[in-house]
C-alpha cells in the first residue's frame, strides 16, 4: 500500500505535498493504475493530520483525472501512468548533472544554486505568459 | 431560530457581535464568527486575546454581554442543560476526579448527559488500552487526556471544543492525543474548535483558523484560502508601503531591504515589472505570527493602530 509522507518545514501546504507525491510516484513508476490509494482515515491517523485535508487531496487528484474514488471500496489511480521515457530522463539529468558541477565550481552553494533555479523558472513562466499574451494579440 | 449560510447549510458554530465585559474591561468585543460543520478549527492568540471567554461562550458556562451565540443554527442560552449538552468540551487540565476509576467517571457523565453513549465510552478506552477500573489518578497524562475526550465524545454532541488540549502533555502523548482526535475526526461527522499555542503543528490540524488578539478576531475563515490571499514580499528597504500591493500586515525593515507579508486579493499580487521585487508564498506559520506581532487593536474594522512593539529593532507591526 501507498504511503504519504509529510514535510513539516517546506512551506508547501499538506494537501498539496500529498497531491505532489502521488504525481511524482505515478511520473516514476511507484504507482500505476489501478492501485488502491490508503483510506482517509489511515493517512490521517498515520500522518496526524486533518482528514479533511486529505479528502482536499483525493479531490484534487479526481479532478485532475488521476484517481477515482469508487463508493464503499476507497480511491484508486486511474490513470495511465506516463513516466517520462528513460532515455529523456537519462538526458535531462545528464545535462542538469554537468550543470550542478559547474555550479559548484563557480563556488554556488546549495542555496545558491536552488534560488537561481527558482528566478529562472520564474522568468521562464514569464516568458510563456508573455509569448501567449503576444499570440491573443496577434 | 434557523441561521442558514449562503448555500443553504447551516454553520457548525456562529458568534454573532459576541461580547463580555468583566467590570469596565472588554474581554471580548465584537466577535462575530462562523465555523462550517465538519471543519477542525483552530483557535489561536496571545494569552489574555479573550480565548477563554470565547471558549466559555460558546460552551455556555458564560452569559455574553452581548451578542449570542449559535450552535447548529440553535441560540445558545448560558447555563441551561440543553446547550451544556449540544457542545463537548474537553478543558485545558482535563479536570477529572482523582479517585474516581474511568469506569466511575463514565457513570457521571451518563447522570449528567441525556444522550450518553456508553457503547461508545467503552468502546474507545478499550481501543486505547486504558482498564475501566483503574483510578483516574493511577493514569498517564495521556490517559487522563484521553478519557477527557472520550467524555467528550460519548456526550454525542456534534460541536467539541478543546481548550488548550495538549499542552500538558509531553511530546509522544501530544502526538498520540492528535493521532487519535484525527481519526475520530476521520470516523464521525463531528465539528472541532481547537485552541492551542503550538502555532508550528496547526497547520497539520486545522482547516479553519481564527486568530484572537486583543479581544477582537484578526483574521478567520478557510486555512487555504486564508493563505493563498497572503504573500511575502521582498522589496528594495525604501519601498513605502503605500507602493505596494494589498494591505501591510506586518514589516521587517533590514539594511538593503524589507520582507513585507502582505495580505491583497488574487491578481493584486504582480510584482512582475518591478526591478528587485519578490513576491513568495507564506507559510502558515509565517502569517500566524504576522498577526499575532501586530498590535490588538481592529484589524477587522481597519481603524489605524499604533506601531507595536516588534520582536527585534527593526521589526515594527503596521496596520492601515
């Protein structure tokens, strides 16, 4: 059976860091369909949080199309898990990993390192949002 | 009397302009609240934020000056068995008689409750492990915890209000205690007020926050929501606050620049456009505290308070 963790410092709320990992499970291959999410009242009771933040979750996840809930047997994904292929995910970390290194040899620490990737992701965004924006004007 | 929400439900527990005074001293003015069926809310605030006088209302063993109080759409009237019987509570010492077994405690309740559930009691303390015939005295802070809930819960009343609950409790048996209120929680169709001054550990608890400072409600409503509308902004230090988005809840000032947590609707929030600005999310307990630092005085009604008294020099609390 699935089990959530929860990470009390990292300012992501509860119901999201539950939605994240079933994501990133089903992304990685940890959870296919057809496999039964734990009830309600385990994930509250295992983790000590509030039940309704995990039928927020469950909500969410429905939503999104990734787990269903069927009545009186529980929640299960119901989606087709779509890892990112191998051979890409080899790819991404291969160019992610030189980068790492020639991050620390420019002397970044991890903190460095971690607010330069937030900035660029959030000019990235920016960048979408812009490019969209000139489309619709266009 | 009926007191139905916008979309036709009828809200767990409503304050309505609640107020005591004790001689010429407002505990509590002005306090008008809801909290949805289902929700666990937290109560939180500095001591002396009217925490106690509130709980007291709503469990009707204190007359409001004025104002009243309603508990699933029913008035409540301080004093008389019905209301003491609609809303659990489980007091912050859990005050049980010392030389009573858990067994003799249960009887107790059921003279004093007409909807007792003895089933329930039993059942519950089994479940935990703790023998009905031993001395309430003979118990673990925990045990002693536990029973008080379990008193709580066997009175079938669908509002239950803890005050303070855990903080007697040493660090495993706090866990246990919330392990346990989850699952119930989880079980029946129950509503909860939680009081507590563990502002790191709510946000696991609650889905409902009221924040209580100086006899007025700073801030209520859904968690989530509550944080979404609320963001962090670093800013160059020169920055006035009349330049940025929202509203100023709390400000620190530092060399080069000042982290402002901000409170403004979706959209108001762009930074984009504005050279060394930064707009991140807040943490639960980062807006916790921003309200809690700021000064008592009508946030909600947004009458201008004097600067407080910050953690450190360069922190000052503003309101506006």
């Amino acid at each position: 059976m699935f089990r959530f963790r929860l990470d009390g410092s990292s300012g992501v709320p509860p119901y999201l860091q539950l939605v994240h990992q079933v994501r990133q499970s089903l992304l990685l291959g940890y959870l296919q369909e057809g496999d039964r999410l734990p009830t309600v009242k385990d994930v509250a009771a295992d983790l000590v949080i509030n039940p309704n933040t995990v039928v927020k979750a469950y909500r969410q996840l429905e939503h999104e199309g990734l787990a269903g809930g069927r009545p009186g047997q529980g929640t299960f994904i119901t989606a087709t898990s779509s890892p990112v292929p191998p051979a890409a995910q080899q790819d991404l970390r291969a160019s992610l990993e030189a980068w790492l290194r020639a991050a620390e040899q420019a002397g970044l620490d991890h903190e460095a390192v971690t607010a330069l990737i937030a900035v660029a992701r959030q000019d990235l965004k920016q960048d979408i949002r812009q490019d969209l924006k000139e489309e619709r004007v266009r | 009397m009926n007191q139905h929400d916008a979309d036709g439900s009828v809200p767990a527990l409503r304050t309505d302009r609640l107020g005591r005074r004790y001689g010429k001293v407002w505990g509590l003015r002005d306090c008008t609240l809801e909290v949805p069926a289902g929700a666990v809310a937290a109560l939180v605030g500095p001591n002396g934020a009217g925490k106690t006088t509130l709980l007291e209302m709503i469990i009707g063993l204190l007359e409001p000056t004025e104002g009243q109080v309603s508990v699933f759409g029913e008035t409540s009237r301080a004093g008389t068995a019905e209301t003491l019987a609609r809303v659990g509570y489980v007091a912050q010492d859990h005050p049980l008689y010392r030389d009573f077994t858990v067994a003799d405690m249960f009887h107790l309740g059921r003279a004093m409750n007409p909807r007792w559930d003895q089933k329930l009691a039993a059942a519950r303390v089994e479940a935990l492990g703790i023998p009905l015939k031993r001395k309430v005295k003979g118990l673990s802070g925990g045990q002693q915890a536990q029973v008080s809930l379990t008193m709580a819960l066997a009175k079938r009343a669908p509002l239950l209000v803890l005050d303070e609950p855990v903080s007697s409790l040493d660090p495993v048996a706090r866990l246990e205690f919330m392990r346990d209120v989850m699952a119930t929680a989880a079980d029946h169709a129950l509503t909860f007020l939680i009081s507590s001054h563990v502002v790191s550990e709510l946000e696991r608890f609650c889905d409902w926050l009221i924040i209580l400072s100086g006899g007025h409600v700073q801030l209520a409503g859904p968690a989530d929501d509550l944080l979404d509308a609320h963001r962090l902004l670093t800013v160059p230090r020169a920055t006035p606050d009349a330049d940025l988005p929202g509203r100023t809840i709390h400000r620190t000032d530092s060399d080069r620049h000042s982290a402002v947590l901000v409170r403004a609707e979706a959209g108001q929030l762009a930074v984009q456009g504005h050279a060394g600005w930064q707009a991140d999310p807040v943490s639960f307990e980062q807006l916790v505290m921003a309200y809690l630092q700021r000064t008592s005085t009508a946030a909600t009604t947004g009458n201008p308070a004097p600067a407080a008294e910050g953690p450190g020099p360069n922190t000052k609390a503003v309101s506006r």
